[in-house]
C-alpha cells in the first residue's frame, strides 16, 4: 500500500517509522473566537526485529506567531503499545492554536524487547486552515 498519499509526514528512526495525517475540523474549530483545532493520525510502525514500547510523548507545537508550546508525557491516548515486529499501532488526536497556522514534531521514547532505549522522531508537520474569504 502507497501510504505516501495517506500519511504525507514520515520519519524513520532505529527501524520505526512515524507516519503522520493532519486534517484541519472547521466543525470543531471557532475562528472568529480566534480558536482553529487540527486532528492528527499517527502510524508507529515497528520494521525492526525485536517488539518496541511507546514510554513517554514529547511534543513542540509552535503557533503562527512563533510561540513554542512544549507538550510532554506519558504514552499517548492513555496507552503504552507494545508493537510487535511487523506491527503497528494507530491513534489519532487533536491540536488548537489561538493561530491560523503552525507546526508540531516531536518524539516518542521506546523502549526495545532487548532493553535498549531511543527516541523514534515524528516528523515536522504544518498546521495549516484554509484561507476563508467573506
């Protein structure tokens, strides 16, 4: 399957690919409050030969402005996945900004069936609604 038209955001670190979808939700968004939200499918994909953990999230969300938002914690959606070689594990989750525009990256820690710790990058992805004309 060609997920380079479904998953425009890749980034592969020590055998786990990070495929990221935003969409920007006009229904969930208040943009004469000054309020947009963009929801996000993450792919973790696990290429390498020994199972892998999602420990902890590390997000930086910057707005239009340039104002950086640091976002860190545990798992993701409330989870740990275990992801098995030649698994993966999905989830989607969202993002406001008091901006039109912005971008997020960051990294997830895991940690290998073999003990060995790393940060799996997510890519750099834009935040970006329509231009509305009136």
């Amino acid at each position: 399957m060609n997920f380079g038209a479904l998953f425009p955001y890749a980034a592969t670190t020590r055998g786990v690919t990070v495929r990221v979808a935003v969409n920007f939700m006009p229904e969930q968004s208040e943009v004469a409050r000054g309020r947009w939200f963009w929801a996000y499918h993450i792919r973790i994909e696990n290429e390498g030969p020994v199972a892998v953990q999602l420990i902890t999230r590390h997000w930086e969300i910057t707005d239009g402005n340039g104002a950086l938002h640091l976002v860190d914690g545990e798992g993701v959606v409330g989870d740990q996945p275990v992801i098995a070689p030649g698994g993966s594990y999905d989830y989607v989750s969202g993002c406001p900004l008091n901006t039109a525009t912005g971008s997020m990256e960051g990294c997830f820690q895991m940690v290998s069936a073999d003990g060995m710790h790393f940060d799996a990058y997510v890519p750099t992805f834009a935040l970006t609604a329509p231009v509305v004309r009136q």
